[in-house]
C-alpha cells in the first residue's frame, strides 16, 4: 500500500517531520510518500492562505494519480472536497481524522492550535464535520505555523500549557493537536498529561490505511463525481479537467499540470 502524504505549505522542514511520524505508524508494507507542495504559502495560517495552497495540492495529486490513499497535511484540510472529487483513492484530511479519532477514546476532546485566527477556522470545521457535541474548546497558543518547524523547550512548554489549561477548564477527555507541525510534539506530550492525545498526521495514516485495507473506496455517485469536463481560462487554463472512458463512465484525465 502506498500513502501519499502531501504538504499543502512550502516548508520541507515540516514535511519531514511529519514524514518521520507518518512513517513511525505506518504498517510493514505501508510506504508513506512524503512531498511539499512546490508552490504556495511558507504556512497556512489564514483563508487566503488556504485558498492559494489548494493549487499546491493539486498539483501533487495530478502528479501522481496512483497512489491508494492521500493524506492532506494541513489542519485546516484546505481543498479536502476537491481532491475527493479527483480520485476514487481515499483523501483523508488530518483534522477531520483527528476529531473523529477523539470520539473513539473520549466523550469530548479540546483542540490545541497555533494563531487565534486559525482558531476561528479550526471551530468552523468542528461544525461542518458535526462535532459540536464533543469538542469542548479550540484553544490558540498565539505560536506562528513555521515556530513549530524546530520545536524546542520554549514551544514544547507554550503548547504543554495551554493542554493543561484545556484539561482544567474544559474538562475535556482528549487532546487534538491542531496543527500538522505539532506531530513532532506528540511523545513529548503523551509522557505528560494524563488523557490521550492525538496528532492528526498519524490518524489519517491509521485511518487510511483501514480504508484501502477494506477495499473502500471515495464515493462518485453525487457530489463526490468526478469534476465536469469543461474549459477554464487565463492561468488556470492547464486545470481543465479533459475525458477518458472508463468502465462504462466519462471520468476526467488526472495529469501533471502542463
């Protein structure tokens, strides 16, 4: 089986250490894939910055339209539904992975994030994946994207206190950390609170790895269908989804960007 694990933001520092924590679970057999996204944001942290990295994404994924299963490495999991209308290949968006992970350990879960403005973003996905009921709090540590690239005493310590605080005041059962560049900051973490804690990266590798273990397979029936052939103009002209026939349906070609 083979994963790919695709960094939406331009920082090959952080690939890497989500690489080493993917590759950590990954079963004998599982090859993790690892790639950053060649253009884009140094760090997502803000909607403008989502928006523009989903480029980024889907570039990877037209580059290699083989893989059995993608991990989108970024907790806002920008372009989550456009790449699932790409590939019948299971798309697994680490926060979504996260959140439903925590529902299988606790009754409720705390998020743990960077920037307050990313918080914003973080309780919008709480709602669109319905986990009002569970998740008791998004908490911001105010830490920049690219701070958490060489985690050190000073981030281990802002991050670890806000969990403690989220444990105190939330009186959550779990912990979600809310940035793909805290998977470095998991064993750190899990040596010194008293719940579980749960980094997305390796959740969606687990998760994925169920999936295409099970012969599961992305949906094409309703919105999930393969994008409409049709012409698009000006610089994204190269993204138009072209046709071949396949298996009795008109599916669109996914090919490397020209």
């Amino acid at each position: 089986m083979r994963i790919k694990l695709i960094n939406p933001n331009t920082s090959s520092a952080m690939t890497e250490a989500m690489a080493r924590a993917a590759r950590e679970v990954a079963s004998p057999g599982t090859r993790i894939d690892a790639v950053t996204a060649a253009s884009g944001p140094a760090s997502i942290e803000g909607h403008y910055d989502e928006a523009i990295s989903v480029i980024g994404l889907i570039d990877q994924m037209r580059a290699d339209p083989d893989a059995d299963a993608y991990v989108i490495a970024c907790f806002g999991d920008p372009g989550l539904l456009a790449a699932r209308e790409l590939t019948e290949a299971p798309v697994l968006g680490i926060a979504e992975a996260a959140m439903h992970t925590a529902t299988f350990l606790a009754t409720s879960f705390s998020v743990v994030t960077t920037l307050d403005r990313t918080r914003i973003i973080s309780e919008a996905l709480v709602r669109n994946y319905g986990m009002q009921a569970a998740c008791r709090r998004v908490r911001a540590t105010d830490l920049p994207v690219l701070e958490l690239e060489e985690p050190g005493d000073r981030v281990n310590e802002i991050v670890f206190a806000e969990c403690l605080r989220a444990l105190d005041q939330d009186r959550c059962g779990a912990i979600v950390l809310g940035c793909a560049g805290m998977a470095g900051l998991v064993d750190y973490l899990r040596a010194r609170l008293p719940v579980p804690v749960i980094d997305g990266v390796t959740a969606a590798v687990k998760i994925a790895e169920a999936l295409v273990g099970g012969g599961l397979r992305t949906s094409k029936h309703g919105d999930l269908a393969y994008p409409l052939p049709k012409a698009y103009s000006g610089s994204l002209a190269a993204y138009a989804p072209s046709v071949r026939e396949g298996l009795g349906e008109q599916r669109p070609e996914i090919h490397a960007a020209r």
